[in-house]
C-alpha cells in the first residue's frame, strides 16, 4: 500500500514557527513518527513524503500519483483555505486522500474555519498535533485494506 504524505507551505519551518500553536517539534520528526507508527500498523505501507512552498508543485506532484500511489494524507497548510486548484486536483486523480492540520483551525481566525480540501476527501483530521499523521493514516489504512 502506496501512501502519499504532503505537507504545504511553512510546514518546513515547524520547530521555529510559532511554537506556541505548532509546538517545538520538526518536520523531519513528523516524518519520523509517521514511518514507525507505519511499520507497526503493517510492514506493507509504504510512505513517500513531499514538501512544498509552490501551488503548483503540489498540483503536480497529486496529478503524477495517479496509478502510483493508493491514499495521500495531506497538510494543505495555508492552500486549505483558498486553493481551489489543489482541491481540483485532488478531485481528478480520484486517490482516496485524508486532511491533517496540526492545529484546531476551527478554535482560530474566522478565515482558517472554511476548507476547500476537506470535500474532495475521505476524512479530515484537525487539532491533535503531530498525533493527527498517525490518525490519518491509521483511517486511511482501514478504507484501503
Ligand atoms: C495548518 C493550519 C493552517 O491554517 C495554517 O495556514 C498552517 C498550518 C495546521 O497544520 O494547523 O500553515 O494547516
């Protein structure tokens, strides 16, 4: 089983970027986590992880996961709420695809609250910090099987 994980925008600077709402932790620990809680659910996930500041990187890289990839957890970032072209794609490649924000971005700004994601996907997951990666792909895992 072939998962997708993209993080968007500011998501490479988690550990320096407001760790009173992101925490201390790093991408790169996320990442981490992910591969070990994979192993653990089932030796046969394989996780491939993207990170990208660019619209359009992550518009390609769902567009090329199409016959490669099986689900796709992705942290849109700030793209959540005004990309219309990454819920678009997701719609096209038709890869069953799980949100995960970090933060409870329903308890923020107003702006943060609409999500132009969450209808292309099965699920979203939002406010249980670098635990919401395993959530997700724990979910993920039970639609695929
Ligand atoms: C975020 C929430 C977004 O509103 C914000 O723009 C981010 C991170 C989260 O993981 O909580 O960059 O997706």
């Amino acid at each position: 089983m072939k998962i997708l994980v993209i993080n968007g925008p500011n998501l490479n600077m988690l550990g320096v970027r407001e760790p009173e709402i992101y925490g201390s932790f790093t991408l790169d620990d996320i990442e981490k986590e992910l591969k070990q809680y994979a192993r653990e659910l089932d030796f046969s996930i394989d996780l491939e992880f993207f990170q990208s500041n660019f619209e359009g990187e992550i518009v390609d890289k769902i567009q090329n996961a199409l016959d490669k990839f099986d689900g796709i957890i992705i942290n849109p970032a700030a793209y959540t709420h005004t990309s219309v072209a990454i819920a678009d794609a997701i719609a096209s490649v038709n890869i069953k695809t799980v949100e995960v924000h970090l933060s409870n971005v329903y308890s923020r700004e107003e702006f943060r609250h609409n999500s132009y994601i969450a209808p292309k996907c099965l699920g979203q997951v939002a406010g249980f910090s670098k635990t919401g990666y395993k959530m997700a792909l724990l979910g993920l895992y039970e639609a695929l099987k």
